[in-house]
C-alpha cells in the first residue's frame, strides 16, 4: 500500500534490538518445546515494524483480476482510518480499470459504492466480500487483543529449512481465518479463510491469500509488497505496492459516500515511500 524505501539499519536500531531479542527467546524456546500462540503473535507484531500503531494509511497497488484466460489490469488505492476494533475502521477501496472507476467505502455504519462516481448499490455477495476481505486480512491477526478475537496455535509443520507455525483465529461473531507464520522472520506467508453466499443451494468458497517481499516503509514499517490471492485454489488477483503513506492526513469526510472531490493541494502528508 506505498512507495517503498529499504531498510536503513542506524535509523531502525531499536526496532532490530526488539527483533533479534525475540527471535532468540523463541529459538531457545522451540529447543525445548513449541512457543506460546501467544509468543507466536507478539513475535510477528514486532516484524511488521510500526505498523498497527499507525492511525490511517494510504496504499496504492498495480492489480490484476484474473478470469481464466483473461486478464484485467488496472490500479487499486486502499485508504483507511483505524479505530479501536478492527471492522469499526473507516475504509475505501477504489479500483481503476480500463473501462470503469469503482468505489466501494464503510463509514463506520454502513457499506455503499460507487460505479463511476455515480451512486449504486451493492449486491449482498458483494457487499459480504468486501467486508469480508477486511475481516479476514492478515491485520486481524495482528490486532486479535483489541478485538477480543481468540488465538490457538494448530501445528508446525517443516519444509526443508523453513518452520511455519498455523494458528487458527476466531472472531467475537464466529469468523474463522487459519494464518501460516514464518518462525524465522515472524511474517505471515499465508491467509485462508471461507464466505457462505447469500443463495442458500451456493456452496462457500475458499479464499487463500499468499503474501510475500516483505520490505521496509518509512524506515519504521514492515508490509508485504506482494499479494497472491486464491479462490478455490485458482488465481484470481494479483497486488503490487507501488505507493504507501501512513499516519498523514487523511480526514473522516472523505468517507462518505457524498464526500466532496479532494483537492491535492490542500493536503498534507507524508512524502510516500516507493520501490
């Protein structure tokens, strides 16, 4: 969600300080036994950097949407405002294609859209999904504490020299997502999570985030620069960061779905990090 600048080590010292003691509780730790689910999580918050403590955020990504053979290539530009709870946060998620500019926006009420500027609803699939997807990111995870989310460690499994520990997510509302972590770098690599349609004969269907080129942004912050996302173990998107700012001004307003145009020179934010 960002421009993107690499790690400068001097300016980052506490945060590899915070890092590496971590990491060596938990290699002491998995000596003897598995690590608290509990460790697990707090050891990946400390490699996402600054990240959950950033009070909004702007990413803007190269997409693709992926249908077979064919393929849509466009822009996507997420923005957000977090507030105490995960699904309290005000989000817009603008998708630039070719032939159309889609809109889709909740307020902290309710969810809307707009197709070309203009006003329109959303189907209830659709707009499930979309909440969906925000539900279930790997951020969930992240901010299980503040949700009253509860966490339990299912595995470790070994490939070749890597270990990725599974951990299962239960929302307050009974959602589930499955997160498999990286004990070497405490990255999540990958998402899974299910939706049930609204049409009662539909079966659910499957989601798999893949998530990976983690890197540096604004010296304090870890994200993935790359998404591969899985729909019943087919591709159907790709994203690529190719801008992101975090913590500048982005005020409340803009997430109305009535909000006026925006004027770039009134506003105020910090230089965007790029690759």
């Amino acid at each position: 969600m960002l421009l993107i600048r690499f790690f400068k080590p001097r300016r980052s010292l506490s945060l590899v300080n915070l890092i590496l003691s971590l990491s060596v509780s938990l290699v002491s730790a998995s000596a003897q036994k598995a690590p608290s689910v509990e460790k697990l999580v707090e050891f990946a918050k400390a490699n996402y950097g600054l990240l959950i403590v950033q009070t909004n955020g702007i990413v803007k990504n190269n997409l693709k949407l992926i249908n077979g053979d064919q393929v849509r290539e466009g822009r996507s530009t997420l923005k957000f405002i977090r507030k105490p709870k995960l699904m309290e946060d005000l989000v817009i998620l603008e998708l630039d294609l070719p032939d159309t500019k889609f809109t889709m926006g909740f307020d902290g009420q309710k969810t809307w859209a707009l197709n070309n500027t203009e006003r329109t609803e959303l189907s209830p699939d659709l707009a499930a999904a979309f909440r969906s997807s925000y539900a279930h990111s790997y951020e969930a995870l992240l901010r299980y504490k503040e949700d009253g989310s509860k966490i339990e460690y299912v595995e470790t499994k070994k490939i070749a020299s890597l270990e990725i520990d599974t951990i299962d997510l239960t929302t307050t509302d009974g959602q589930k997502s499955r997160y498999e972590v990286s004990r070497r770098s405490g990255h999540i690599l990958y998402l899974e999570y299910e939706t049930k349609p609204t049409t009662p004969e539909a079966k659910p269907i499957k989601y798999r985030l893949h998530f990976k080129d983690f890197k540096v942004v604004q010296n304090t912050i870890i994200i993935p620069y790359k998404t591969v996302v899985y729909e019943n173990d087919v591709i159907v998107e790709e994203r690529t960061v190719i801008e992101a700012a975090f913590g500048g001004q982005v005020e409340e307003k803009i997430f109305k779905p009535d909000a006026p145009v925006e004027n770039p020179e009134e506003k105020k934010e910090p230089t965007p990090t790029k690759p």
